[in-house]
C-alpha cells in the first residue's frame, strides 16, 4: 500500500490535471446553457455520483450522529462554493482559458493569508511577498489594470472564493464525515444555482426550464453528455471529494501547493484544443503567478503537515 502522503500527492496532481482540462471542457458546455442552470445539473450530478461511495463507505449514520452541524457547515461551505463556481463559470465566457486558469491561481497565496484573516494563524512575510508577486503576475498576465476584462475580474472573484473555501474546508473536515460533508455541499450548489436561474436568467431558452423535446435532444449531444460527465464525476465529485480527503492529512495551505500544477494544466489544455498562446508578457505575469503560488507554500520551513492513513477517509465504519 502506498504511503499516506505519496496517496495523497497522486491523487491531488491527478485532479490538478482534470480540473486543468475541465476548463476546456466547461467553456465548451457554456455554448448550450447559461452559467447558473448549468452549474445546477453539474452538482446535481456531482452529488449523484457520490451517492454509492457514501453508501459503502459506512457513513450512513452521519446524518443521524452529525445532524445540524453536518447540514450548517454543507449549506455555508456550499454557498461559498456556488459563489465560486459562479464568478468563475461565467468568467470563462469573457476571458481566455489560459488566463482563467493562472488567475485561479492566485487562490494559493490567498490561502494563508485568509487563514489568517478568519483563523489568526502565523504567517511569514513570504505571504505577503507572494501576494505581491501574484498581483505583479495578474498585472503582466492582462495588460495592467485598464486592460482588466470583465472575464478577468469574474475569475478572480472566483479564486478569492476558492481560497475561501479551502480555508473553511480544513477547519470543518477534521470534524464532519468527510464524504457526507462533500455530498450536501454538491446538493447544495444545485439548488443555489438553480433557484439563481429561476430568478436571475431572463433567458429561459438556455436554462433547464424549457420542457420541449427539442430543446432537451439538443442538449443530449455526445460531446455535451461527455463534457458533463467530465464536470460533474470527475471535476467535481471526484475533486472536491478528493480536496476534502486529503485535507484530512494535510493542512489547507499544504494542500493548496499541489493547485500550482492547474493552470499549467490548464494553458497546455488550452494550448491544445482553442490554440491558445500566450504573450512574452504573459509567460511573464505566468510565472510571477506560479513563482507567488510556490512562494507562499515554500517560504515557511517551520510548518509541518499533520498526516494520517489516507485509508481512514473511505474505510468502512466496524462497528455498522
């Protein structure tokens, strides 16, 4: 068996690398549906596709023994994930994948300092040497700040939620089932982008509203099926589920050094399929943004990660 933290380094660049593509894949999807109504069938899928590892997993008794902290924590997290989700989704409409994803980035610098923010944790003056940087790299990424785009802002809305997410993940994951926890959130996402749709898209020709068969068999394309099973099984359940996990053994801003490789992943993914390319000043502001990220995880030597069997996430309950 492998070691807790070789386990858990695998499956943590394995999902750098999913969500990486899910760029490509999710800007593909924004061509049938609108942002919220597709963020509404992804996470209810997404939550679907949990369902069976919960039910082996032997949590089933976390709804009875976890009750109102379990569906607290599943609703708030899950606000800030929807939020997330939103700015960025809508973000990839405006900008390019490959700005997409090294802005989403800048999440990891966030990190520490939000932990400090809401937690009081230490942090070094690298932390702040790498926001810094990271601005620095947005700033060379988009052409300075008169040539932000709206896409640009929406997905560093989106990166400051991420950050936000992770921080607030590894408070309540060492003391949630982790899979329950995961599954709700999923849930909750749906309903939230869901009943956004229902108010906020006066275009109901892009939202699952439409009760037409056209419309549906439309929808139903291999590619579009493909795309979201991409979003919902793997991006999403498989990820989220994973971050959740690993977070388990590792604290939040650990974690979030492996994130460094997405939107590396990403701008290859981009490069490949919309061939994308990147100005000299781009690469530039890139590497700023990916310096910043190694920075904040690096610069602390005196941080130690708290590691536990990564079998215990999954293994089932002995006493079910």
């Amino acid at each position: 068996m492998l070691h807790s933290t070789r386990f858990a380094l695998f499956m943590l660049v394995l999902v750098c690398a999913i969500w990486g593509v899910g760029f490509v894949v999710t800007e593909h999807a924004l061509g049938k549906l609108s942002t919220q109504s597709l963020n509404a069938l992804r996470f209810a899928l997404a939550a679907l596709s949990l369902l069976p590892l919960w039910y082996w997993s032997g949590n089933r008794r976390a709804f009875a023994e976890h009750g109102k902290m379990l569906l607290g924590a599943s609703a708030g997290l899950g606000f800030v994930l929807f939020l997330a989700f939103y700015t960025q989704t809508e973000g990839l409409r405006h900008t390019s994948v490959s700005n997409a994803g090294f802005i989403t980035g800048m999440l990891v610098p966030l990190v520490p300092l939000l932990n400090w923010l809401l937690f009081r944790q230490r942090i070094g003056k690298h932390v702040l040497i790498a926001v810094a940087l990271s601005s620095l790299g947005l700033w060379l990424l988009t052409g300075g700040a008169s040539a932000l785009n709206k896409g640009d802002l929406l997905v560093l809305a989106g990166a400051v939620g991420y950050a936000t997410h992770i921080v607030l993940t590894g408070h309540y994951a060492r003391k949630l089932p982790v899979l329950a926890l995961a599954m709700l959130q999923m849930v909750a996402v749906s309903v939230y982008s869901l009943l956004a749709s229902a108010i906020f898209d006066a275009d109901r020709s892009q939202t699952v509203f439409v009760l037409s068969v056209e419309h549906w068999a439309n929808l139903l394309t291999p590619d579009i099926i493909g795309a979201f099973i991409w979003m919902a099984v793997l991006s999403t359940a498989f990820g989220f589920w994973v971050q959740t996990h690993c977070q388990q053994m590792l604290e939040a801003h650990k974690v979030a050094l492996v994130f460094a490789l997405e939107p590396i992943f990403a701008h290859i993914a981009g490069a490949i399929w919309l061939d994308e390319r990147l100005t000299l000043a781009g690469w530039l502001g890139a590497g700023a943004i990916i310096g910043a990220m190694l920075l904040a995880e690096l610069g602390d030597r005196k941080a130690n990660a708290k590691l536990h069997p990564g079998d215990l996430a999954v293994a089932p309950d002995p006493g079910d």
